[in-house]
C-alpha cells in the first residue's frame, strides 16, 4: 500500500462506501450488496495507483449496478 496522499484518501472513500454497502447488505439481506462491500473493502490494499483505485471501484460498482438490474 502506497503512503501517497491521493491514495489514501481515495482508499478511504472507496472503502467508506464498501462499508455502507456491508451494512445495507446486511440490514435488507442483500447478498450483492455484502458481496460488492466487501471487494470494496478489500481490493484497495492491493492497488497502489489512485486511478486504478478509481477504475476497479467503478466497475465492481457497475457489476452491482448490473446483478440488481437483473433481479439479484
């Protein structure tokens, strides 16, 4: 993990928002939601770049976005 402010700060948006996402799975029993929290979580430990940060967190996002749509 990088010690580059704009990392940081992005990693803590990106796992703020996984966090809420955990919460409300959990809450409305939602299995998407809990399982995108937790990549949310997660994956910014292991990229250190804050646009790929920003790229990966968009796209498990939109996988959300898309299993909802579909009816999970």
């Amino acid at each position: 993990m990088s010690l580059d402010p704009s990392s940081l700060f992005v990693s803590l948006i990106i796992g703020s928002i996984g966090f809420v996402l955990i919460v409300y799975g959990k809450k409305q029993s939602r299995l998407p939601h809990m399982i995108a929290g937790l990549l949310l979580c997660i994956y910014p430990y292991f990229v250190d770049d804050w646009l790929w940060m920003g790229v990966i967190g968009a796209a498990i996002c939109g996988g959300l976005w898309y299993a909802v749509r579909q009816g999970y």
